[in-house]
C-alpha cells in the first residue's frame, strides 16, 4: 500500500500509536458501553462497533500516508506477499510496533475508566467463533487490497472501518481478525476482552483466514491496475 518515503522508526511509531488508539478506541467503547447499557447486551455491542468502525476508519487516514496504516501483522504480511517491498527486519519491526501498540491501548483504555488492567477471563472459542474468524480476516484482507490494487486507495479507510462495523454483526465472532488487536485484548476483563487460550485459537482461525484472502486477491485482482471512470 503507499505511503511517503520515510524513516522507518517514524513508520513505526505510526504503527505503534496507530494500533494503540485502534485498541484504546475498542476496549474503551466497550467499557463505556457497559457503564451506559448495563442491562443491554445487543446496545452494548451497537456502542462499541459503532466507535470502533468510525475510529478505525479516522486512524487509517491519519496514519496512511506514512506507513501504510497497517495496524496488523496479516496485513503486513499481506502486503509482502502481494509484492510491496518489505524486508524481514521491516515486517518484524512492524508487528513488534503493532503488538506492544495494541497491549498498551487496552492499559491505556483500561486507565481512562479507573479499570484495573488484568487479563481476561472471557471464553470465546466454539466452532463457529473460529469460522467467525476465519470469515472476517478473509474479507478484511479482500476489502483493503481489492482497493489499494485498482489505485483507489484513498477510500481504504472508510471502507475498512464500514467493513470492520458491519462484520462485528455478520460474524459470531464479532471480528477481530487482527493478532495484534487480539493479543491486546488479553488485557482487559471488559467487555472487549478474550481470555488467553481463546485468543491462540482466533490466532490460527485469523491466520486461516488471511491465506484465503490472499488467494482471494489474486483471483480476482492479479496485478495493480487503474479504474476506468
């Protein structure tokens, strides 16, 4: 995906801050969701899709233009394999930034609220959350290189955050499909929070996910190419 001829501890520090607000912006609505809809599961789960999809959608525009706003180890990888230039030490620095990114996005979530940080103890893993999983990654992975491979990029971010909202509906698992966002929501005993050994499994079915994607992406986007108008 493009982004400006910059630094790499710059591009870093885009992923690193970017994924912490995408996740301080997840954990955060969850835990504000609870506190106004005690009694209301499915408005709970309206709140916090509602922000995470505007949030997210912000943050890849913010951040696009300097490094790609990738905010998840599968787009990362993605990308690589798609054939952007990305060597192994970038790929590495890149989710290692999204990583300590989104655990501290869910302290700093945490914090806000007067919410101890501790780790979850939310069960999330049944066939069909896996699937869930499965489903989500592969469609988010469509949806962002579908765009950046026909040079409308500059609608990655709205489309996204629209796809991540609508998926937290259409899946049982309500979307994740990110490790990073994933591995920080271990974090938090909220609303957004999943309990260790279930994240290990959305890790597998999220990375299954990610390769049908890919496939996806070459079938029906072999190489970068203008749209006609």
């Amino acid at each position: 995906m493009k982004q400006m001829n910059t630094t790499l501890p710059r591009r870093a520090a885009a992923e690193f801050l970017g994924t912490g607000l995408l996740v301080a912006t997840v954990v955060g609505s969850g835990i504000a969701a609870q506190h106004l809809s005690p009694h209301d599961v499915g408005l709970q789960l309206l709140e916090n899709s509602l922000a995470t999809a505007l949030g997210l959608a912000v943050l890849i525009m913010v951040f696009q233009a300097v490094s790609g706003s990738h905010f998840n180890p599968l787009v990362t990888l993605a990308d690589r394999t798609l054939g952007a230039e990305l060597s192994a030490g970038v790929m590495v620095t890149y989710a290692a930034a999204q990583i300590v990114g989104a655990i501290g996005g869910s302290v700093l979530a945490n914090t806000m609220f007067a919410t101890a940080t501790s780790i979850s103890s939310t069960e999330r893993v049944s066939p069909g959350h896996l699937l869930g999983e499965v489903v989500a990654t592969a469609g988010l992975l469509l949806v962002i290189f579908a765009l950046a491979r026909t040079d409308r990029v500059a609608v990655i971010g709205p489309a996204v955050g629209a796809y991540i909202g609508a998926a937290y509906w259409f899946t049982s698992s309500t979307s994740f499909a990110n490790p990073a966002v994933t591995i920080g929501r271990i974090f938090t005993d909220t609303f957004a929070g999943i309990a260790p050994a279930s994240a290990l499994w959305f890790l597998l079915a999220q990375l299954i996910g990610a390769v049908i994607g890919v496939v996806l992406v070459f079938l029906f986007f072999p190489s970068t190419r203008k749209v006609s108008a």
